[in-house]
C-alpha cells in the first residue's frame, strides 16, 4: 500500500542462533595476517622418505654430471680418431700412388727382361772369347814347377835353356831362345815354402810342343832329389774347368771307362766303343750319374797308366788322336 512500510519480520531466535554459531567458526577458521596475534600458516612435518628422495636426487645430479663429462670425453677421442682416420686416408693415397708407380716400373722392367737375357748370353760369349784369347796368348809358354829357389843364378835364360836340353834329352835345332822368362807368385820368405812357378815364353813354338811332349811321355823329373814337372800355361778359368773335369777320374775308372783331357779343357770319354767329348764338367758328372755304379772292390779294380804331366787320361785315345794333339 502507497505509505505503508515493508513488513520485515525478525528471525526466530534458533535462525539467530545458527547463524552466530557459523559466523564465529569462520572467525576461527580464518587466519590473522596483522597485530600482534598474527597467526602463522600451518606447516607439515618433515618425513624420511623426503630426506632419501632429496639424497636420491643428489646422486642423480653426479651421476648424470659423470656421465656428461665422460661423453665429452669421447667427443674428444672421436674428433682425435677422425683426424686420424683422415691422416690415414691421405696417407693410403699416398701408397696407391706409389704402389701405381712401381707396377709401372715392374712393367717396364719385365718388358726389359728379355733383352737383358740376350744381354747376358752375350756377356757369356765375350767371356769365353777372352778366355779362348788368353789361352792363345800363352800357347807358347812353358810353366816349371819346382826348381828350387835361387838355382838360375843370375841368368834365368842360360839357364832355362841347359836345363830343359838336359831334362828332355833333345838337341834342339836351332838352341832354345826366350822372349821372357821369370818367376810368377808372391815372395817367399819361409824356406821351407814350394819354390814358385818359373813362366817361360818361347820364341820358337814347334819347341815347346817337342818339350811338353817330352814332359807327358817322362812324367815328373827328378834332379838333385826334388821332382821338377812341366806343364803348359793356361788362364785361371781355363785351370778351373781343367781341375773339374779330373776330379771324376775314380767313377771314370770305376765304369771302365777310358777318358783324356785335351787341350784346352776338353774331357773324351769312351764307353763300350762310344765316344764322347765334354767341354762342360758338369755335363760329365750328368753323363756319370746315369750309370748304375757298381760296389766298390779295391781288389777288382785295375788302375790304367796315367799320362804323365797335367795332361789326365788312360793313355787311349779315338782314331785321328795322338798324344800330340793332348795338353797338360
């Protein structure tokens, strides 16, 4: 109604009541942030299980912290293994390279190698051609051996010459004449030592055949106690094959064979009457070692006359030979 006032009817006392009763519980629920009553917010109590959590953590900390310094540690090691790695690729390059080059060089060579085969056949014959050469040059040389020192004197040719006509009991027409003759060999101090070789070159050689004819048909000679032996000159290569081919003599015996070394290094063997020449010693020693040796028996075994002198044989020889055409 126009000016009339609101009816507001008072609560009940119980309304009243409750609604104090709420008032003063949120009163005491709410904290006091000022004065001197200022309530503190309430804290919770510190349990073991967060003590271990934080002690956990701590440890996952150092370990993880020992972890990232090891991975740096490998970081480093793999960028020093990459350099290397890089090092040795450059330097395997570097080998390929080298390698490339010396097939290449091997090539070559081996391209060579055929005619450095020619070369040396060639170097062989021209040996042999100086040998065969020498061997000519000293074609009328004579070599003594064993006139004991100091018994020329003073003229070595005087006394070449008394001493071969006596030796080989020859009158030689027109005398003997040298070109040169002398003593070969190192001094001697030892007295007791072989005198050395006496070398001697003729002038006239249809006389050294007489007297190397001599010397194989008489053998050594012996004046005044030591044997005095004559032989003819050769080179060392010539010696050395001539020394090879003699060293067989037994097994040649052996087999019955008969056998001469001719001039200047030439064995001729013949077997069941068979002949064959030798200009190789170990041909010979081949050619030996295809015989079926027998057992030895020093009592069944005969020992042919040897020539004398450097010359080695049985003292037969081929049809169209003589012992002229030997050497010693």
């Amino acid at each position: 109604m126009p000016g009339s006032k609101p009816n507001h009817k008072p609560a009940s006392k119980p309304a009243r009541q409750l609604l104090f009763s709420e008032a003063l519980h949120h009163k005491c629920l709410t904290p006091t942030t000022t004065g001197p009553h200022a309530s503190q917010p309430p804290t919770e109590p510190i349990t073991m299980s967060d003590k271990e959590h934080s002690t956990t953590m701590e440890r996952i900390l150092q370990e993880i912290t020992t972890v990232s310094r090891r991975i740096e540690g490998m970081h480093a090691s793999i960028t020093s293994l990459t350099l290397e790695t890089k090092s040795m690729r450059s330097d395997i390059a570097g080998f390929q390279s080298r390698v490339m080059g010396l097939e290449q060089r091997m090539g070559s060579l081996e391209a060579q190698a055929i005619p450095s085969q020619d070369q040396d056949q060639d170097l062989l014959y021209l040996r042999s051609k100086l040998t065969d050469m020498e061997d000519r040059s000293r074609r009328d040389n004579i070599c003594l051996l064993g006139i004991p020192k100091n018994k020329e004197g003073t003229d070595m040719q005087a006394f070449l010459s008394s001493t071969l006509s006596k030796l080989t009991s020859l009158d030689f027409d027109p005398p003997l004449e040298f070109q040169r003759a002398h003593r070969v060999g190192p001094k001697r101090s030892d007295k007791s030592s072989r005198p050395r070789p006496i070398i001697a070159c003729q002038l006239q050689h249809n006389q050294t055949r007489q007297i190397l004819q001599a010397a194989r048909s008489h053998g050594p000679f012996r004046v005044d106690q030591p044997d005095i032996r004559i032989t003819a000159d050769y080179s060392k290569e010539t010696n050395e094959r001539r020394k090879a081919f003699l060293a067989p003599r037994p097994r040649l015996r052996q087999q019955e064979m008969k056998y001469g070394l001719f001039d200047p290094a030439r064995m001729w063997v013949t077997k069941n009457e068979v002949s064959k020449d030798f200009y190789n010693p170990e041909e010979l020693r081949l050619f030996l070692d295809s015989f079926q040796p027998p057992p030895m028996d020093s009592t069944s075994i005969s020992h042919p006359h040897d020539i004398s002198g450097d010359n080695e044989g049985n003292g037969t020889f081929p049809s169209g030979m003589d012992k002229a055409n030997t050497a010693l």
